[in-house]
C-alpha cells in the first residue's frame, strides 16, 4: 500500500511537527506517479484529475488491503473511503404504467457546470421526483448543483419500463429521469467544471465567476426517499477553495484554507452511520416510498451550530499569509470547493 503509507506519513509528521515536509510529499507523489505517469514530471497538469488519482489510488489500495491485518495496526484507514464516499439515486418514472425505478451510484465529487445565473431555475415536482423545492438559487453552486440534477425526459420507446411486463412496458409516454444526492458524504468536494469544447474542437477554459457560499444546505438537491436524514445533515461549512488563474495552456493553482475549521469525527461518523445498509434493500424502500409520493422528510436534529469567526489563508507554494474571508468568497477563479458536513 504505498500511496496509503506515504499519504498516513505526511499527514503524521503534519500533525506533530512543522517545517519542511518535502520528502513526505514527494514520496506521494511518487506513489501517484506509479498510478499514473503523467504526474511528476515537471510538466502542468490538472489538480482535479490528481485529486480523483489520490483518492482512487487510497480507495483501491483500502479495498485490495488484507483488511484483518490493517485493523490490527489501528483501522482507521479504512473509513477514509466513507469520509468522502456519497451516492446518488437515480429515479425513473414512467408516463404509461406510473411505475417508479430506482438505481444507486457512488460518488466522491460533484463535478458542476457553470450555468447562467439569471435563468430561472424551478425544481419541477411531478412524478414522484420531487425535492426540496429550490426556487430561486442564491449563488452559482446552486445554480450549478440545479443543473445536475435536472429532470430529463425520453420517449419511452427509447427507456421502456425495465420492471412492467404490461403492455405498458413500452408505451408511447414519456419516461422521466432524475438524479438527486441520495446520502451525502461527511466532505463534500465540488468540482466546477471550467473546461469546455469551443467550434474548432479545442479545449478552453470557462473563466466566468461563479459565487459560491460558506455555507451550503445541499437538502435542495437531494431525494426524499431518504428518510434517515434530519435537516442538520444536509448543512456543510465551506473550510478550503482550490484556484486556477491563467488560461488552459499555462497557469497557477493555489488555495485558501480555513485554519479555525476543526474537522468533527463524531459528525462524520455519524452520518457514516445513516449511509449503511444493503442497496437491494435501499432500492425496494426508495421505490415504495417514491411511489407513495411521501413529501415530508424526518426533521431529527434541530440544534443550533454555534457561530466561529474563522481565519482565512492564502497558500501558494512556499507563501502562507492572512486573507480575509470576502476575498477568498468573492473570488472568481474558484475551482475545487471542500465542504464539511456542520
């Protein structure tokens, strides 16, 4: 396990000691390199793609592991995968036969799109689909998020029924599908995807502001069918932003990261907690619950978080100074958002 090893490496020495941490950090990028030989050769690449190489690289690693034997040496390693692991639901409803499908997919970001801000944005609510109504987004996340988890709609001739064996399997209806966060992970990682296809077939980068928040209620973006989730659940605090200025072919990447965020275990765990369970099981609930077109979630957790006025820092290379919390949300070069569960 080597990634796991130089990753455990660098963050122990990070949390007893200060100074140079150079050879920690280059025996992981070592270990990314062994994964993918792009990275490590002095050349730039893309700090997203290394952030899905690292955390595939500890998943892979966590799962191919003699698990007996690392809960020998402690364990706590393996909750790594959980700590930013969510699933989506994916819901289909079908016009003929009314019936309601659902499917399961595990995610570790949530990669946006920047969209125009000014267009309306009304969650539609038919058809069993429906979620917390977002009327009207505050901030480009939002509206981005609104986006992704839009309601499609296909002939059902193209996606029949895949559960009626009526003759409505394939009507002439209309098929309805939705993708919704169904559990969220303890750190939400939003990824906004500045890189598109102009006319010519080229990749260019999407330098327009997108607004994001400290805080961020997700419940906007999530199924009903989950039902062990409280409204405390769905709150996350903002705590690190990565940023790339330049233009696709040459830039700088560099971050804001909030010193006075104390990562909370007990709240990880505790969602952790909700997000286990059998997907069969998990499927057959969300369809009975779906169909019914149930509209209230539980409201479990109502306690206040208290309110801590958090220090901002600027961090590029070997730099590290103050900076206050409206440059780093006022800033228009945003492009990987971590988020904590409250």
């Amino acid at each position: 396990m080597p990634l796991t090893k130089n990753v455990s490496q660098l963050l122990e020495k990070q949390t007893k000691q200060s100074g140079n941490h150079t050879r920690e950090l280059k025996g992981v990028l070592n270990a990314i390199r062994k994964i993918n030989d792009q990275f490590g050769h002095g050349t730039q690449e893309d700090s997203y793609e290394l952030l899905n190489t690292l955390l595939g690289g500890l998943f892979d690693e966590i799962n191919n592991a003699d698990i007996s034997r690392m809960e020998e040496g402690g364990g706590s390693l393996i909750d790594v995968r959980n700590i930013f692991k969510g699933m989506f639901i994916v819901v289909y409803v079908y016009d003929s036969c009314n019936d309601v499908e659902v499917d399961f997919e595990e995610f570790t970001t949530l990669s946006i799109p920047i969209v125009d801000q000014s267009d309306d944005c009304t969650a539609i609510t038919h058809h069993g689909l429906k979620t917390v109504t977002l009327a009207s987004p505050s901030n480009g996340v939002e509206h981005g998020l609104a986006a992704l988890t839009q309601i499609e709609e296909f002939e059902e001739q193209q996606l029949p029924c895949r559960i009626c064996d009526s003759k409505y399997a394939e009507g002439t209806g209309k098929t309805y599908k939705r993708i919704l966060v169904f559990q969220p992970p303890p750190v939400l990682v939003i990824h906004i995807d500045r890189y598109e296809m102009n006319g010519s077939s080229n990749l260019t980068k999407n330098s327009k502001p997108m607004s994001y928040s400290r805080r961020l209620d997700v419940s906007q973006f999530c199924s009903i069918a989950n039902t062990t989730m409280s409204k405390q659940d769905y709150l996350y605090e903002l705590y690190a932003v990565v940023v790339h200025t330049g233009a696709i072919s040459g830039g700088h990447y560099y971050a804001f990261v909030n010193t006075t965020r104390k990562h909370n275990v007990e709240r990880w765990e505790h969602l952790i907690r909700k997000s286990n369970g059998d997907i069969d099981t998990l499927k057959r609930e969300a369809e009975i619950i779906l169909q019914e077109k149930r509209n209230e979630m539980k409201r479990e957790r109502t306690e206040e978080i208290p309110e801590v006025k958090p220090n901002w820092y600027y961090v590029s290379d070997q730099t590290v100074t103050p900076v206050s919390e409206e440059d780093v949300l006022s800033h228009k070069d945003a492009y990987i958002l971590f988020y904590e569960v409250q």
